[in-house]
C-alpha cells in the first residue's frame, strides 16, 4: 500500500535518527497526524530554533551565542592544560553535570565498533594538536580519554593516546567506576565524579 508523500518523507529522515528504525518513524508521523496541526507547528518552530545552534570551532560542542567559541572554551576560569577527549555532546553534558572536571574537552564524534578512527575523527584530533601548539606552546598538562569503556572504544582510546602523547605530560582514561559495557551518558554524577578522580 502507498503511503502519502509527505509520510514518505518524514520515515526516510526520521529513520536516520539515532534508536530510530523505520518502523518506530511512521509511528511517529501517525502520532503527529492524529495530534493535530498545533503539535505539528510547535514542533516545526522548535526544529527551526535549532538553525541558531553552532558548532564550537575549538571543541565541536554545540552552543548558542555569538562567536566562534561555546561557553566552555570561551570562559577563562576553566584549566586550558586539561582536556577531556569524549565521543558524544551527552558524554559531555553528563561530565559538566559531575561538577569535578574543570578543564575544557574535545568532542570527537561517534566512535565505530570497527575500532578505526574515520576522516572527521583525525581532523578534529588535528585540530585539538594545532590548538594545543598555537595556545599552550605545544604541551597541556593532562589529556583525559573519557569515552566508554568497552571493547572497541578500548582500542580506539589507545589510538587517540598514540596520537595525542607528544602533545600531553600525562595521558589518562576514566577510572573503572563505570562497568565496562556501560555509557557515560547514562551513568550517575557520583559514579562519573568517581571516575574522574581514579583516573589513570
């Protein structure tokens, strides 16, 4: 059976969405249909309102401002010799909620099961490197790995350290509080300030 155009359309974009299949997007649109045309226009206003969220040139967070620089990098209060490398905006989000990393990060994008870094994954480890060389001389004090402890990020953390150690005094990962399989994302601020502080 066809189904209109317009439903069509918001399955193939919907079911790009992360946790999004196929099935779960035309869910989706019938919900919004049988919701009516005040849900649908508040959504659209919303989806609008992210064309004013950048991209932070130093650390790829996402912010809203004017500028080149989110918050984070933009505050000098923070510890430019300290820098957590994390793999998704939530992983960050979770750390600034923990309230015991002071440093500043570097958002290095969804890491592969492949255990390989892609093109945008070095480019931006490039530019944390010519950041570090322009900014600090060449050296920062510590580099946290701070991405999920599991087998496959494991090996892409390894690789991360290789190319970050001529740029570090000290290269380290989040302690084990976080069971090994388990996300950032998803883990308590106590067991994340844990895992900050048994870093090694």
């Amino acid at each position: 059976m066809k189904v209109p155009e317009p439903i069509r359309r918001f399955v193939e974009i919907f079911s790009e969405l992360p946790g999004i299949g196929p099935r779960q997007a035309i869910r989706l649109a019938f919900y919004f249909i049988h919701r009516g045309q005040a849900l649908q226009s508040e959504t659209a206003g919303i989806l609008a309102g992210l064309r004013g969220v950048k991209i932070c040139k130093q650390c790829f967070f996402i912010y809203q401002g004017a500028g080149d620089l989110c918050d984070i990098c933009a505050d000098p209060r923070r510890d430019k010799s300290l820098i957590a490398v994390v793999e998704k905006e939530t992983d960050l989000l979770s750390l600034e909620n923990a309230k015991k990393f002071t440093g500043r990060y570097l958002v290095v994008g969804d890491l592969k099961k492949s255990g390989v870094l892609d093109t945008e994954q070095r480019l931006r480890l490039q530019s944390l490197k010519a950041w570090i060389k322009e900014s600090l001389g060449g050296k920062v004090r510590e580099i946290i790995i701070a991405v999920n402890p599991a087998t496959s990020s494991d090996l892409i953390a390894s690789l991360i350290a290789q190319e970050l150690k001529p740029f570090a005094e000290k290269i380290t990962r989040l302690g084990r509080g976080i069971p090994t399989g388990g996300e950032i994302e998803f883990a308590d601020e106590e067991t994340l300030r844990e895992a900050l502080t048994r870093r090694g």
